[in-house]
C-alpha cells in the first residue's frame, strides 16, 4: 500500500507506525477489552459496565458468548490493575490540591 506525503511511497520509506504501536501499553488491555465489548454491541468501558450486565447478541451461541465475557473479564481485571497509578494520583491531587 502507498501513502501519499510529497510523494507515494510505503509505510517503511515513510517512517510511519500502526496506531497499535503509538498506543501506551498501560492503554492495550482496556483498548482490547473496548474492542471485545462494541464487538458484542455494548457501547460502554470497564468503568461504567461490568462484563456481567453486557447482554448476549441474537444468534451468538451462548458457549462463544460466555468464552468472550469470560476474555473481557481477564482484560478489564489487567486494565483496572493498569490503571491504578493513575488513580491513585488523581486521589491524592483530590485530597490535596496538587500532584
């Protein structure tokens, strides 16, 4: 594939990335677990919706179903684990007016 800059070239002579490697690691989990989710029709994250109140999509075998929310369950329990840091100085800039 060629992408036009001032001229058409590949991704390589360009020196581009994929957003996958752009992305933060701390980030892939609760990315992962958002693309499981919208794939299974929820519109929501790991914050707001458990993967136990996402709803089975009509005509998805329950056995595929159980197998993904049992997958978005492992990522959003890693992604909660990744999120911490941040959490933790979002509390303490809260209890104390600064980072």
């Amino acid at each position: 594939m060629l992408y036009l800059s001032r001229v058409f070239a590949c991704r390589h002579c360009l020196r581009l990335n994929y957003e996958s490697q752009q992305a933060n690691k701390r980030d892939r989990a609760a990315d992962h677990s958002w693309k499981l989710r919208s794939a299974l029709g929820c519109p929501e994250g790991f914050l707001t919706c458990p993967a136990e109140d996402i709803l089975k999509p009509k005509g998805m075998h329950w056995r595929t179903f159980e197998q993904k929310v049992g997958q978005i369950k492992r990522l959003d329990a890693t992604a909660w684990a990744d999120a911490g840091p941040m959490r933790e100085s979002i509390e303490r800039w809260l209890e104390t007016g600064h980072w």
